[in-house]
C-alpha cells in the first residue's frame, strides 16, 4: 500500500470522526471460554480458537498460550501494524522485524511473595528496522508509532478497568 491509498482508506474516517466525535468511539470485544476440565480459557480469534493456559512456571506444560505471551504478542503486532502506517503515510521504505519481551516475577501471580507485583514489571519494545531514510526521519517515525500505537498506549496509561462477575447467565450455573 502507499500512501496516496492510506490516505484515501483513512481521509473519509477521519473527516467524519472530525464532524462526529461520537462515532470515532468503537467497543470492541473479546470473550472465551472456560475450559471445564482443566486449567484453561478458549478464546475466538478473527481466524481461530486459542486456547491459554498456565505458563509453565506456574505449574502449565507448555502446550497452551500463556496470556502474557499474548499480551506481548498483541504489542508486537499492533506497534509493527502501526510502524507500518506511520512508514506509509511518511512516504518511508522500511523493513525489519518487532520484538517485545517482559519480565514477570511468577512469585506475584502464584501467591509467594506479598510484595511481588503481580504482572509484568519492564517491558521493552524493540524495532529492528531495514531503511535508507535518514535518522531525523527513522526519530519521526519511532515518536509516531509510539504515539498512535493502541496497545502501547493502552499499557503506558493503564486505564480504568470495571471487573464484574455475574452468575445465572449464557448457561452458567450459580453455585
């Protein structure tokens, strides 16, 4: 894609959400479901079902998704998406690949240590990029990317999060 048909994609987008604020805001879903035998959660993708379940150092064997891999995995694909846009729009050639790992103290999370923190302490995102563009430029387009990158923002800020627990609904049973 190049970025004469970004812009044609995006231009009628973003007047409407200009005259329209209201209709910028998209709520989107995902659901899973809990596995009854084991220690486990399926969730449907756009193109399949994922299962996760413990990373095995707390206690899991491997063969499922560990939830924070996924979380990362969401970061690296959104950041790339993003970088990709943002390379676009500037009318830059880049290539390369996207990394991101996190360090989690399994203390936290398995009830060892009260002071452990429970979820991921450092992340680091990398961008190992291809490119002829200059410094000046590659500097525009980290800032960009880090800026409109949706998973990365939403970890910077930590938004409100509402937990709730219902029973008696969609087939589950009150206990």
């Amino acid at each position: 894609m190049d970025a004469s048909t970004l812009k044609d994609l995006q231009g009628p987008l973003k007047a409407r959400y200009r005259e329209d604020p209201d209709a910028a805001v998209v709520t989107l879903k995902a659901d899973g479901e809990l596995d009854g035998t084991g220690v486990a959660c399926r969730v449907r993708t756009a193109t399949a079902l994922a299962e996760a379940g413990l990373h095995p150092a707390t206690g899991g064997d491997g063969t499922q998704l560990c939830s924070g891999d996924m979380l990362l995995e969401a970061l690296v694909a959104c950041a790339g998406v993003t970088l990709r846009a943002v390379a676009t729009s500037l009318g830059l050639d880049v290539s390369g690949r996207v990394y991101a790992e996190g360090d989690l103290d399994f203390r936290g999370t398995l009830g060892v240590a009260k002071d452990a923190p429970v979820g991921f302490r450092d992340i680091r995102l990398t961008f190992d990029l291809d490119s002829a563009a200059s410094e000046d430029e590659l500097a525009t387009l980290l800032k960009l990317t880090e800026r409109y990158c949706v998973v990365l923002q939403t970890i910077r800020s930590a938004p409100h999060t509402d937990v709730q627990m219902r029973t008696g609904v969609s087939g589950a049973t009150t206990g």
